[in-house]
C-alpha cells in the first residue's frame, strides 16, 4: 500500500521534471524497507510532538497522527553503489513519497557500518531522520560490539 502511494506520488513528479522529478524515479524501484513501524500519537500530543520529534525526522512535513519510521537489516555486506541508492531511495522517500519519517539501519558488521558512514549515513546533519543500532541491541545478533552510538532512546527527543 506505502509502496503504491510512493510510486503515484513518483510519476507525478517525474513528468513534472526537474530536480525532483529526476530524485523521484528513484521511488519507480519502489523501496521497499524489511518492516515498517507506525506509531499512532493522540491529537492531545501535536503541540508536544510537532516541537520535539519532528526535527528529528527526514520528512520535511510534520507528522499528522502517524509517525512512520522504515526499518532495514542490513546484516551483509552491500556494493557501495548499491548502498549509496539505497540510501538515496530512502532520503527520496521521506522527502518526496511520504512514505515514512525516518530509517533506523540495524547493522552487525564494521563493513556495513562503514558503507553506511560513506553515504552520510549516521551524520544528523546530512542525513536527518537516519539512525544506526547494533543488531544485539535488538537482539538479532551477538557480534562484536561495533561502538555505534547514532540511535539511543535516550537521543530521541520523543523518549524524554
């Protein structure tokens, strides 16, 4: 259903043309995250909401009553170049598709980690809305910690 909107969304702006029409073909591939986690907030929190979480995130429009957040396991390593549209893809479609508000990439490897960091990946600034957790913090695998500290509960403004 997401993947549908996205792709609708996609076509229109790519016979509109230009720099978004040019990003949006990213979403005819139609990303498609390994889950998805959809947070329902009550219309009581907007004031509370709008004001912490949505800096966080990688949409540029604040979340009405869902927030949406794409979940990828990336537990093998990936090409650079794959990686890199991967990423692209999912920056289009926080942006452009309305698809979700944020990625959380659960890694269990040095190499995907480091891939992920090429691309921005872990970087705030130039990634907003993409964060990074071991995959033994949620325990899909017992790896050598890997020292990642871009996703704590603790970070998120919405947790305090």
């Amino acid at each position: 259903m997401v993947s549908d909107e996205m792709t609708q969304k996609a076509w229109a702006l790519v016979r509109q043309g230009g720099t978004a029409g040019q990003e949006a073909g990213l979403l005819l591939t139609r990303p498609i995250p390994d889950a998805l986690l959809v947070e329902d907030w009550h219309p009581d929190s907007l004031d509370w909401r709008s004001g912490n979480v949505y800096p966080h995130l990688g949409s540029p429009e604040a979340p009405q009553n869902e927030i949406v957040s794409a979940i990828e396991v990336q537990l093998s390593d990936t090409a650079a170049v794959v990686m890199s549209q991967k990423v692209r893809a999912h920056d289009v479609a926080m942006r452009f598709g309305g698809g979700w508000h944020a990625v959380l990439w659960i890694v269990d490897s040095k190499e995907v980690l480091t891939r992920l960091n090429r691309v921005g990946v872990g970087n705030a600034i130039e990634k907003p809305g993409h964060y990074i957790v071991e995959a033994r913090n949620v325990g899909l695998h017992s790896h050598e910690p890997l020292g990642v500290g871009t996703w704590k509960w603790t970070d998120i403004a919405w947790a305090q």
